[in-house]
C-alpha cells in the first residue's frame, strides 16, 4: 500500500433517494475516495446508481425497504464486500432476552476492503428509550460490533465510520443536563462504545481537535429550530486502526445541514495518508 492520502466520507442521508440530488452536488464538489452512507433507506435495487457509476465508484449496498441501509462507495478498489454482521460475531453478544427484538438480521452494517484497508458503514441502532428491549438489542448490537472489528484488526487495518448513535462525552452534546436519562448518552452505551474503542481504533475527530477545542456536532433534530440553536450532538464518526495511516484531517461539512430537503445528519470526513 502506498503512501497516498486517501479521504473518507461518511453519511447518514436519511433516504438516499430523497437527497439523491444534494448527494449528487456534494459527490461533483468533494469527490471523497470512499463514501459511506447510512439510513439509505431503499433496496439495493432501488439505488440511483448513476449518482456513483458517473464518478467512477464502484458500490455494494444492503437495504430492506423503507427502514435502514447501508452502502459502501469507493474509487480505490472494492474488494470482498461483508454485507451484515457475521454469525459468530452475533452469536458472541450473548442470548437475547425474551421479547427483546432481534436487530442482527436489520441492514446496518456493510464492509469491503479499500485500497488495502478494510472500510466498514455502520448504522447502530437508535434504542429509542433507556432500558427498554430496543436499547438492550442496541447495546448487544454494539457488542457484536465490538467482536467483529476485534477479529478484522487481526487481518489488518480497519476504519468504521457511519452513525453511531452514541455521543460517547458530556461534551458531544449542547446540554448533558437536558439530555440526562436519555438514550445516547446513557453509561451503558458510552461503555459500549469505549469497548469498540478498546479493540484498537482511535476517534479520528478526538485526535485531530485543535488544542482546546471540541469537535463539532453532527446531528441536529429537525424539530424546534435546534441547528440554528446549536442543539445538536456528535453521533457520527470515523474511527480508524493506527495501522491505517497517519490521520491527516477530519472536517464537518454543516452547510450540508442548511438549505432545502438536508438530512439531520452531516457529512463528517477524514483523510489520512496510508502506508
């Protein structure tokens, strides 16, 4: 692998065909290498392929209708697509409890290899309430995660970005004290989540903040005015394996945010130089 510096993006579009045409203006102005998308919202079928076939990418995506999808684009090779978490790393989350929802088969999760190193779009799930059979089901889902990206650092780098619906600091969030018993910023899921952290990947917008400064939120409800506000929360990441690169920058694109018909969600991209 080259020393070449390499730039991923990554996206929960909230409904890819729904914002196919911001999508479209952001792929002509930033180009980035590899492009992870969540809550595609659409069977692969239903993906406007042209959005990626005219800039050279090639795609693999896994979807269900309506409700979650993932997708993988890239223009430095798309080798041995994972779609879903595999079974052993389900099965290492330990039992589920009884009337507990099964969110393993849900398409949250695709992966392929990218100019040498394995790129994962991830999509954790909400919880939707502290303590309740979808909040468990999330944090077995993140301990699944957690063993699978403990088994693929094995084989070499890795780099997972997408929604990770955890804002893992007091800081990540416009006010704790609002937030306080919510899902999100709960103990068990922040523990989840340095347990993700601990198979050997580092928050690339931690290591690449300014000295004093914080890194930017990248999600703000749609309801209450909460972007012009402020009211948001740092819930998308990229976190990469040492052995991926040397981290170079890390941005958050908010004008993605403004306009008509945006997402909730903005675009957060890293770039590093690999070798």
């Amino acid at each position: 692998m080259g020393a070449e510096a390499i730039s991923i993006t990554s996206w929960n579009v909230n409904g890819i065909r729904a914002r196919a045409e911001r999508l479209a203006a952001f792929i002509e102005r930033a180009g980035p290498d590899v492009l992870l998308l969540q809550e595609t919202k659409c069977n692969p079928e239903q993906v406007p392929a042209d959005l990626f076939d005219a800039h050279g990418y090639q795609w693999a995506a896994i979807g269900a209708g309506g409700r979650n999808g993932v997708l993988i684009a890239s223009r430095v090779g798309l080798d041995a697509p994972l779609l879903g978490l595999p079974a052993a790393s389900v099965a290492a989350s330990g039992p589920i409890q009884a009337d507990d929802p099964d969110l393993s088969e849900e398409p949250r999760l695709i992966a392929a290899r990218c100019a040498g190193i394995q790129i994962a779009s991830v999509y954790v799930p909400n919880g939707r309430e502290v303590g309740s059979g979808y909040w468990r089901a999330k944090l077995r889902w993140m301990e699944a995660l957690a063993h699978w990206s403990r088994e693929a650092l094995t084989a070499g780098p890795l780099i997972l970005g997408g929604d990770f619906n955890v804002a893992p600091r007091d800081e990540d969030v416009w006010d704790p004290a609002a937030l306080a018993g919510a899902t999100h910023v709960s103990k068990e899921e922040r523990e989840a989540h340095l347990a993700l952290l601990a198979t050997g990947l580092a928050d690339s917008a931690l290591q690449l903040a300014p000295t004093g400064e914080q890194p930017a939120f990248t999600w703000w409800d749609y309801r209450g005015g909460a972007f012009h506000r402020g009211h948001g929360m740092r819930i998308d990441h990229l976190l990469a394996s040492p052995s991926a690169g040397t981290l170079i920058s890390f941005s958050v694109d908010r004008d993605e945010r403004k306009g008509a018909l945006p997402s909730d969600h903005a675009p957060i991209t890293l770039t590093i130089r690999a070798g």
